[in-house]
C-alpha cells in the first residue's frame, strides 16, 4: 500500500514554463501595476492626521466626501458649505 497513489500534489512547486522575472512582468502588463502616485491616500498612519483629505479638495482638511465630485458638482457644494458657513 506504501507504494500507491494517495492523489496529492505533494509540497513540491510546480515547475514553471518561463523564468520568474518573465512572469512578474507578464502578471503587471496583464493585471497592471499601481504606482503610488496613482493612489490616493487619505488616511495617515499618525492619529493627528486621520480623516485627513488626500485630494485637498476639502475647506475643512479633513475628508468630506468631495474627492468623487466632478468639477460642477464641487462648485455647488463649495457654494453650499460657503453659504452655510456665512449664516452662522
């Protein structure tokens, strides 16, 4: 019995049909790679900045929300906030 198929893999990798830097660079053109300046970071790691806004569109400084406006739709809401803010 020690000598029949038990239908595992086993913990061998198996081999692959290109080298591994072919590969990397395969898997990035097929999936893409992000770079960092393409991501946008709101959230600090330091407790002082978190909520921070990472697209500076927010008066406050901190994320309100504004980074998914167009450009008509941040007006508005620059209007709105401006005249909320006048009457208080």
């Amino acid at each position: 019995m020690s000598g029949q198929w038990h239908g595992g893999k086993g913990s061998k990798p198996r081999p692959l049909s290109v080298d591994t830097k072919t590969f990397d660079s395969n898997w990035d053109l097929a999936f893409g790679k992000k770079k960092e300046e393409d991501m946008q970071i709101r959230v600090k790691e330091n407790a002082e900045d978190f909520g921070k806004c990472g697209c500076g569109r927010s008066p406050t400084g901190k994320c309100i929300g504004w980074h998914g406006l167009n450009e008509e739709q941040l007006k508005e809401a620059q209007a709105k906030y401006a005249e909320e803010n006048n009457k208080q």
